[in-house]
C-alpha cells in the first residue's frame, strides 16, 4: 500500500465573498432575456403567415386556379369600377409544375444513382471529391445558376429564353440535397440485408434497384420532396432563364411563367398589386405543405 | 462484361456529372467573365462606377462586393443574438419539451418561406416601420435588407448550433452543477466551450447564405449603384444586379454582370468551405 | 428499516422521511431515515434501479435538475434543513464525484482542479492557486504524475487518473462532505484500487457516502452500508456486521448473490 497522507483542509484563509444572490438573479435575467428573444425569432414567421392569410385569402377562388394572369388594362379598369381584379395564376402554376417537373426528371436519377455511387465508395478519395463538389454546389447562390442556366441553355439549346433553361438550373439546386440524403438514407439500410441478398447470388444492380432502393425508398422520397420544396419558390435563376410568358405554355423551349415570376410581376405592377398576397399564400401553402409531407414521413419512419 | 462490372460503370459515369457540372460552372462563369477582365483587368473588381452610358462604358464590381458583405455581415450580427437564444431555448433550457418542438417547428417554417415572400413583406411591413420610426425616409437601404437577411438565416444558423448544444453530455453539466455552478455559468463555462466549433460553422454557413440571396434583398437595399455612406444609406448587392440588369444586358456590360456572378460564386464557396473546415474539425 | 447496532452520536447528515418521486405517485425513494457518521465511509449498495444513486444525488440537490421532481420529507446538514439552503452554499459544503471521470475537456489540468472557484466567480491570487492546485493534486496521489503537465487537457490522462483528477477538483472546494457515484465503475482493478486506499485516507479529513454495486468493494472500505431495495432502505448497519450477519432475507438474498 502507498502511503498518502492528507495535508489539511484546503486553504481554510481563502474568503469567499457570498456573491450567490447576484449569481442567481443574473441567472434569471439570461433566462428571461433568452425566452424573449426567442419569442422574437419565431414572431416574423408567425406575422407573414398571417398577413398572407388575411390579406390573400379572400382572391383565392375557382377563376385564380383555372384563369391566367389579367394584364395591366384590365386590372385598371376593374379597380377603377371598384370590382375584384380578374384573372387568376393558372399559366404561373402550369409553368411551375412543368419547370419543377423537368427539373425532377433530370435531378432525381443522376441524384439518387451519386449518392449510391458514394454510398458504396465510402472513403476513397474520388468519392470524397464528388461529396465535396456536391458540398460546394449545394452552397452556390440561385441566381449565379440562372446565370449558368443562361449561358447553357438559352444561348445554346433553345437558343432563347425557355422552360428548360429554367428547368436546368434548378435542377442544379437540386442535385446536392438529393445526393446526401441519399447517401445518408443508404448508410441506415442494414448491412446484413444486402448480405443476405448477395449470398443469395442476386446480382448486383438488382441488389440496389430491389433491395437498397425499395429499403430506403421513404427515406429517398422525403430527401426529394424537400428538394423540390426547396426550388418551388426560387425566383432568381428563372428570372435569368424562362423569362415569363402571359399563356399557358408546355412547350418545354418557349418562354414560361412560374408563380414566383408572376409575384414578382405583380409587385412591379401597381394595378395589381392586390394580387401578390394571395399568389403568395397560394406558393407558400404548396411549399409548406410538401415540407410537411416530407415530416410526416421521417415521422412515421422514426417510429 | 459481367452485370456487376457494368453497374459499377454506370454508378462511376453518372457520378461524373456532378464533376462535370461543378467544372463547367466555373468554366463558363470564366469564360463569360473574360471579355469584363480584358477590358478592365483585375481592376475591375476594386473599381467603383457603374455606367452603362455607350462610348464611355466603364464597370467594377466594387459597390456591389460592398453592399453584399455589409448587408450580409450585419444580418449575422442581427441574426446572431437571436439564432443563440433560440438554440438555447430548444437544446437547453427546454430540451424535450412540447414547447420546444413548437418553436423548431415554426422556426424551420422560416426556411420554407421564398425569397420573394419575404422580400414582399419586408417591402409592406417593414419598411413602414422603419419609415415611421424615422431611421430614413425610404425604408430602403442596407440596414432593411439586413433585418430581412437575419430573418432569413436563422433556420440556417440554429439547425447546427442545436444539434451541438444538445450533444454537451450531461456528465459535464453535472460536474459544474455539483461544484456550485448556477445554468447561466453551466452555459459560458461548459456548454458554449464545448459546442463553440459547432456553434461558429453555423453561423458561417447562415453568412454563407446570406451572401447568395436575391430577390428579397433586391426589393428592399434600395439598387443604388454607390457605396453607402452608412449602414441605413441605399447600396445594392452583387445579387440584385445581376438579377435587376442581366434581362437587358450584352456585350461588354453582360460580361460584367458574369464576373460579378463570377465573384459572388467564389465568395461564398471560399465561405462555405471554411465553414465545412470548422465542421470537419469538430468531427 | 432494521438497523444492527448502530448508534452514530453527532451525525453530520440525517436524512428524515425522505421520498422522491419522478412521476406522480412513483417514488424512487420512499420514506427513507438514516443518519450519516462523520469521518465514516458510508456505502449505499442494492440492485440496479433500487433508488440508491437518488438518494445520493439528494444529499446535494444534483436530483432537482429532472424536470418535475416531487421531493418530500428532510436532510439537515449541521441540523440545518438542506431544502431550505441555497444550493449554491449546499454544493460548496457537499462535493461530489461521478460514475464516469469528467474532467472538463476543454480545461487544462490545472484550471480542471480549480474549476470550482473559477465557476463560483471567486477570485484568487496565482500563488493561492498554485498552492490549492498542488496540495489537492498531492491528496489524490496525482501531482508527481502530472506535475509536469498542469496545462494540458486533462481528458489525455488515463482513466484511473482522470477519475483522481475530478476526486480532487471536489476536495480543491475545500467540502465537508463527499458524494461518490460508483465512482470505480468504469475503472480497471488497479485503478480501482488506488481509489480506494485514497478513500479510506480520505475519511480523516472529510465524510464519504458512496453508492457501489460491488459489494466486495462496500465490504473492503466502507464503515457503514446501506442496503437499499424498491426505493426502500431495508436495512442500515456496520458493514461487517451487516455482511457477516445481515437480518433481513432480502439483505442475505443480495449479499449473496441471488438477485443484483
């Protein structure tokens, strides 16, 4: 046994002041201070939802799903007879879903095929440059994409402003939030079901297509829903690329309106102004709501 | 060829695209940007005039890498405060709790607004607020586009910044809370110590973000091609001129308008991927 | 309770009807009376989830940080009732040491030992300091092992010596009382055994109460046991005459190996 011997009690000649008092009243005043500003963060969020709701709610009606935008004349002449301003988004929501779909189709395969890819590269050095490209261009800002969208497309392949130049760039946007979450998603599939798979002598790419896909496959949807509520309201980029169209259009090489175009549209237009709240409500619903779904998914899948 | 062999194929030549795509962003934007860097050189990105007029043309990027940075520093400075308390209420003070999902719920609710929701209500709500509380006659400048960009960056700069301060183990805590400590200490000396790399990647990242943003920033810094004299003077972002300019823009003022994308891009990856190093030394 | 024949004139710690509970109505604790020796090393032994480190983390309030704790009954320390102290001046007097070494990872050895101080806002001159940090570091055995390295992060020593580390950053706040939660649970045999010839010097200066689940480990240092049992004290005594000649079967039934 070493022998200790204990010295004494510890500086007994240290005086401590009682500052205790001080200590638990600034104590309370951080918490007081954190909750209140914390209560301040979420109010902006709280103030727009409800502005848009107040504000927009009442335009909201079949004409606004199923007209297209009214042009300035006519706006005029219905707030100058003291009517509701004619017309409703239905060429901005069609161009929409035809620039967001195109964007999907071209986003989710080469998506969801890199992140499998890095998926099973884990660590080797070029997989970890793809990650990080993917990293870097997740980080680029929108409009500098509808600037490449510019340059690609509309210069090059429509050889004007178009649907698919706008499709492209945000196609772009997309690709990074597709890569990870699928890579993170393929990381929980367990290892001992694509073992079993391959003991069984099942080929290698019906490996990922009937058992990593399909084993991953809410964890996928989730990742590509939040990338495509990422890009619903991207404005920039399509500034740059579709341009904005007053028609209906689904030719995918002529000039097309987006929502978020037509916002913008309104804003610049004082006649109909009215309009922007609910084009608003109605872009900020369809995000929120793909978000939500998105949630509901991680939720059920957590369980 | 064996299927394994041909599938591993297909998975490296898609996986190329991304090497394609990131190559050829920064090709192009190069490329594009050329004519700009020819005719006035690397002064072009200290120069500070703007004039389109034909014959005495003259471009620099100045005025706008100015608004971007100030704009973009002051929303951290704005946002900071707030993203740490917000941290602290959700991964501290009320980790668990029904209240805290609450609050990240609406605070992720934040990240789902578009731009251009926000660049509508900073141009309704707040700029007559700060119309009529007298801090200038517009409303417009850096200082408003600041107020939106913090609002905007907060899911951005909290998501991290909870995840770290949620991760200090108890055991630390304990220890100061054994010795006497009261929470507020816990927080300075334990928590913040240990969660601080994560904390600052963060808040890197929410710059990094700041630094891109468009369209809200567009309808509210006032697109005064000038340096602002102070934080509430008009300025413009490199963003908003590309956005507000390009649609009309070609030749030598197009080539401008891409090197100051050219620019933007580099700014914020350089950014970016300091923030990634942060991140990378925590792991 | 059935208590052998204890007789604690002076006790420094009683504990009066003390029941904790973390749910409504379901108590980890209930109803338990003991008084604590001064100078002693009292053990709390018992199965897991028996309440034995609630009723350690009661003795300096550390169980309040659970949200919705309903605490009943009283602790008098020097007489005085430890619900009604300030807790900042609870925890100066009470000390206590964990199940895993936390050494603050981001402090130096030297400022880990003084961490008591700096996060009380008492402000000391650098040869108090040197003084404390050397002195405590000697009581745990550590200083000629570390002596040469007071300003590196203490989480590089081994476990063994983190857990002196953090025994020592208790006793440098100059305690009255030392709470230890399994504090060798997560240390090796040879480890373990410095701790506890530590401890049993440890006891001429200060009072120990120790939760273990090693029953050898109760047998060989401590003065006093507690079995605990479903929350409830069952049974409090010397500790050889309790493991020689323990009067209640669930005691016997623990002490000889048939449940834990």
């Amino acid at each position: 046994m070493i022998s200790i011997t204990i010295n004494r009690n510890i500086s007994p000649s240290i005086k401590f002041k009682d500052n205790s008092n001080l200590r638990k009243l600034k104590n309370r005043i951080f918490k007081i201070i954190i909750i209140i500003l914390s209560i301040i963060t979420i109010s902006p969020i709280v103030l727009i939802l409800s502005k848009l709701v107040i504000k927009g709610f009442r335009q909201i009606n079949i004409d606004f799903f199923t007209q297209v935008a009214p042009d300035t004349f006519e706006a005029m002449m219905a707030i100058a007879s003291g009517d509701v301003i004619p017309g409703g988004i239905a060429n901005g929501i069609t161009g929409t879903l035809l620039i967001v779909i195109i964007a999907s189709v071209i986003a989710i395969p080469i998506g969801v095929i890199t992140g499998v890819y890095l998926y099973e590269n884990q660590g080797k050095k070029y997989a970890n440059l793809i990650r990080n490209l993917s990293d870097i261009l997740q980080g680029v800002p929108s409009i500098v994409l509808g600037i490449i969208g510019y340059l690609w497309v509309v210069l090059r392949v429509t050889n004007g402003f178009s649907a698919f130049a706008g499709s492209v760039a945000l196609s772009i946007m997309m690709l990074p939030l597709i890569v990870r979450s699928t890579e993170e998603t393929m990381k929980m599939v367990p290892e001992n079901i694509k073992e079993a798979a391959a003991a069984l002598g099942v080929p290698y790419h019906k490996i990922i297509l009937r058992v990593m896909i399909p084993s991953s496959f809410s964890g996928l949807l989730t990742g590509i829903l939040l990338a495509i509520s990422r890009v619903l309201g991207e404005t920039a980029p399509l500034l740059l690329t579709t341009l904005g169209s007053s028609f209906i259009n689904l030719n995918i090489s002529k000039p097309t309106s987006a929502v978020p175009l037509l916002i913008w549209n309104f804003y610049n237009d004082p006649n109909m102004i009215n309009l922007i709240w609910s084009s608003s409500l109605f872009l900020i619903g369809l995000v929120l709501a793909l978000n939500l779904i998105a949630k509901r998914i991680i939720a059920r899948r957590e369980k | 060829m064996n299927s394994e062999k041909i599938t591993k194929h297909v998975l490296f030549t898609v996986s190329l695209i991304i090497l394609i795509i990131s190559t050829g962003i920064l090709a192009s934007l190069i490329k594009g940007a050329m004519p700009a860097f020819k005719e006035f050189g690397l002064k072009f990105i200290i120069a500070p005039d703007w004039n389109p007029t034909e014959g005495r043309e003259s471009y620099g990027a100045l005025v706008f890498i100015f608004g971007t940075i100030t704009s973009s520093l002051l929303a951290l400075i704005l946002c900071i405060p707030l993203a740490f308390s917000t941290s602290l209420f959700i991964a501290e003070y009320f980790k668990k709790t029904r209240i805290a999902s609450i609050l990240k719920t609406l605070v992720d609710l934040l990240a789902g607004v578009p731009s251009i929701v926000y660049g509508l209500w900073g141009f309704y709500v707040l700029r007559p607020a700060i119309i009529s509380l007298g801090i200038n006659d517009q409303g417009f400048g850096i200082f408003t586009s600041s107020l939106i960009l913090a609002i905007m960056i907060i899911p951005y700069a909290t998501s991290l910044s909870n995840e770290v301060i949620a991760m200090v183990p108890d055991e630390l805590k304990e220890a100061a809370y054994s010795l006497g400590a009261t929470r507020l200490e816990v927080i300075f000396r334990v928590i913040i110590p240990n969660a601080r790399s994560g904390i600052v990647a963060s808040y890197i990242l929410a710059l990094g973000r700041a630094l891109g943003e468009t369209m809200a920033v567009t309808m509210l810094i006032g697109n005064a091609n000038v340096i602002p004299k102070s934080i509430f003077s008009t300025g413009n972002s490199m963003a908003s001129i590309i956005a507000n300019q390009f649609g009309e823009a070609d030749g030598l003022k197009l080539s401008s308008l891409i090197a100051i994308g050219l620019l933007l891009f580099a700014i914020t990856a350089i950014v970016n991927a300091f923030g990634k190093f942060v991140i990378n030394k925590l792991s | 309770m059935k208590e052998n024949n204890l007789d604690i004139q002076n006790p420094i710690l009683s504990i009066k009807d003390l029941s904790i509970a973390y749910v409504q109505d379901k108590y980890a604790v209930k109803n338990v009376n003991a008084e604590i020796e001064r100078n002693a090393i009292t053990a709390i032994m018992g199965p897991s989830g028996c309440g034995k480190s609630t009723l350690l983390r009661a003795i300096n309030r550390m169980h309040e940080l659970y949200p919705n704790i309903n605490t009943k009954g009283e602790i008098l320390l020097h007489q005085e009732n430890i619900y009604k102290m300030d807790t900042i001046k609870l925890r100066r007097k009470i000390g206590m040491v964990f199940q895993r070494p936390n050494p603050f990872p981001t402090m130096s050895i030297y400022d880990n030992v003084i961490a008591g101080y700096k996060l009380n806002g008492v402000k000391l001159k650098k040869q108090q300091r040197d003084e404390i940090v050397e002195k405590s570091l000697q009581d745990v055995t550590l200083w000629s092992e570390v002596k040469d390295s007071l300003f590196k992060k203490g989480t590089f020593l081994s476990g063994g010596q983190q857990q002196r580390l953090c025994i020592a950053r208790a006793l440098a706040y100059n305690p009255e009382v030392i709470l230890l939660d399994e504090p060798t649970s997560a240390l090796d045999p040879i480890a373990t055994a410095r701790v506890e010839e530590l401890l049993v010097e440890l006891k001429k200066k200060y009072t120990i109460v120790l939760v273990t689940h090693n029953m050898s480990q109760a047998a060989r240092i401590s003065d006093n046991s507690l079995f605990m049992y479903l929350g409830e004290l069952v049974e409090y005594g010397k500790t050889n005459v309790m493991f020689t000649n323990p009067i209640d079967s669930r005691t016997e039934a623990y002490l000889t190996g048939q449940f834990g």
